[in-house]
C-alpha cells in the first residue's frame, strides 16, 4: 500500500468517525489560496513580493510541490533558504522571504492542517541594513539644476517637499493636487495608505508654473511611462543627475551581488523625514507625513545632524551648581 492510498484509508475512517477529513492540501494549492487572501487584504506591490517568494519555494520543491502540505519538514525550509543566499542575495532580503513563508505556514498551523509550522524551527541569517544617506538643501538645488526636463524637477521636489517614493511620485495625478487647502493627497502604492501632506512653497510655486501648461492628467507623464529598473530606467536616471550635479552617490558593495547606491532617489523619502526631526517636528507628525506605521520604521529615516545632536547635549546638567557651560 501506498503512501497515499493508506492516507486515503485513513481519511475514509476520520469522515465516518468524527465527520472531518485528514486529507491535506498541496503545497502548491493551499499557498495559492493563501496569495488571493494576501492579494484581497494588501496592496498589489506587496501581493506581488508575496506572489515572488511562494513561487521561488515552489520551483525549489520540483515534485514535492504537489505533495500534501504536511510533506513538507524544516529541511525543505532551510535548503531553500540555504538557496536563496547562495544565489547572491542580500542576507535581508532572504529573511523576507522566510517571514513571507512563515506566514502562510502559519496560517496552514492556525487552520489545523499542520501540527506545528516548519519555518519556526530555521535559523535565520544576520542582516545588517544598508544605510541611506541623505541630500541637504544645497545638494537638492544642484539636483533642480542638473535636471534634464520639467518633468524631473517635479519628481525631485516630489521626493524631497512631499517625501513620497519614486513610484507614487511618477504616478502623481493633478487630481491629487489641493490647491484649495493647499495639500496634496494620495493613496502609498506599497501600504494603500492615504496620506495627507501640505504643500512647501517651493512645491505650491513649481506647480502654479506647470499649471500654465494644463492641469489634467499625470504630473510626469513622459516619466511614468518609464520603469524604474534597467539602464533606461527612472532609478539610473536620477543617478545619472547626481553626477551631473557633482554630488558623490555613495556607491558601496551591497550585502549581496549587487552594489548600493547610499544616494538615491528613495535618499529624497529619508531627507524629507530627517530634515523635519532636525527642524524639530515630532515624531508622531513625521509618521503621518510619511505615511510609516511603526516608530522602528520612522527612525530607520531619521538621520539627526550634528548641530541637533550638540543641541541636545546641553540638556544634560552641569556638575556642581554651575547653571551654564563655561564659555
């Protein structure tokens, strides 16, 4: 007897015994019922990464992948994630992948089709971020200048005034422009977040300027028909105006094959935040302009200057009864 034909004896018994059945998913259809769930409750960038790591698991199970899903053990979990790291991959990168993974197994756990979850068991690896770095008011000036269109000095004082990320900022309508409450409103691609963000000076004079030219439709819509990978695309476009701005990009060796660009455009996003905290604003603010939900999140972004960090030393006592630092 098989291995299946006796799970189907048994099966058999369970249904005329207790009415419910042993039979078990396959790997591959109980994670594809679990990405429409994931595609139902989130945003569709993050259905799409889900999407991403679940068919990299399947394609590494071969055979297996059609097997019940309690077939699967801790091995398969760590040899996939043994995989992932020996293609090259950011150490980070493959802990996504595993937290992708221990959610749906997790929910097969929650549902009562698995004793206990298999991911749970696997050592993850150590990950240590990469940091961004960010540009000061005089380096984004150097960036409007070097900017090849109009298009592109929307995008940079998109990124820098509104905080967004590269791709809300290129499919940034004039119907997210208020000028009556002097805001601009959009939903974050990546959360579905809405996120209110008044409008700088700076922002409020370059669109009164764009507005001589129409106010319907895309922001950037030459723009938005680019991607944001590949040579052509909007990612190495910026960094092409880096350099022709004379500003060093900060290219590193990544924590996988890749390099890392410490000066990015997604560096505009952590300058928008870092330069609120330097100014002062709480945190609490920062998080509703940036649209982050966790304080970890939001201090990710915050990079404190110098002089905010001398600021705040002098509020430490002095010893003795002396009320001042001695000059």
């Amino acid at each position: 007897m098989t291995s299946t034909q006796l799970r189907k004896v048994l099966n058999d018994v369970s249904e005329k015994v207790t009415g419910d059945t042993l039979l078990a998913p396959s790997v591959a259809a109980f994670t594809n019922e679990w990405l429409d769930g994931i595609a139902a409750r989130n945003a569709p960038a993050t259905h799409e990464r889900y999407k991403n790591a679940i068919k990299l698991f399947i394609a590494g199970l071969k055979d297996k992948a059609q097997k019940p899903i309690t077939a699967i053990t801790s091995r398969d979990v760590e040899l996939f994630l043994n995989w992932r790291l020996s293609t090259g991959v950011a150490p980070r990168t493959a802990i996504v992948d595993m937290k992708i993974l221990n959610g749906a197994f997790r929910r097969a756990e929650k549902y009562g089709i698995l004793l206990k979850n298999p991911v749970a068991a696997v050592q993850l690896p150590k990950s240590v971020s990469s940091e961004r770095e960010v540009f000061t008011n005089e380096d984004v000036e150097k960036l409007l200048a070097a900017a090849p269109s109009l298009e592109w000095q929307t995008l940079i004082l998109l990124g820098y005034f509104i905080g967004a990320r590269l791709g809300d900022c290129v499919q940034m309508k004039w119907d997210n422009v208020n000028p009556d409450d002097g805001t601009i409103v959009y939903h974050q691609k990546k959360t579905g977040k809405k996120v209110v963000v008044p409008m700088h000076y700076h922002i409020i004079e370059h669109l009164k300027f764009r507005s001589a030219f129409g106010t319907a439709g895309l922001l950037c819509p030459k723009l938005a028909n680019k991607g944001s990978g590949g040579k052509h695309g909007l990612s190495e476009g910026f960094n092409r105006i880096v350099k022709k701005a004379g500003i060093d990009p900060m290219t590193v060796k990544g924590k996988g094959i890749r390099n890392f660009t410490r000066r990015s455009f997604h560096s505009l996003r952590h300058s928008f935040n870092s330069a609120l905290a330097n100014a002062g604003v709480t945190e609490e603010v920062r998080m509703k302009l940036t649209g982050h939900t966790s304080k970890d999140m939001n201090a990710r972004y915050t990079h404190l200057q110098v002089a905010t960090l001398k600021n705040a030393m002098t509020a430490l006592p002095l010893f003795g009864s002396k009320s001042e630092a001695p000059k």
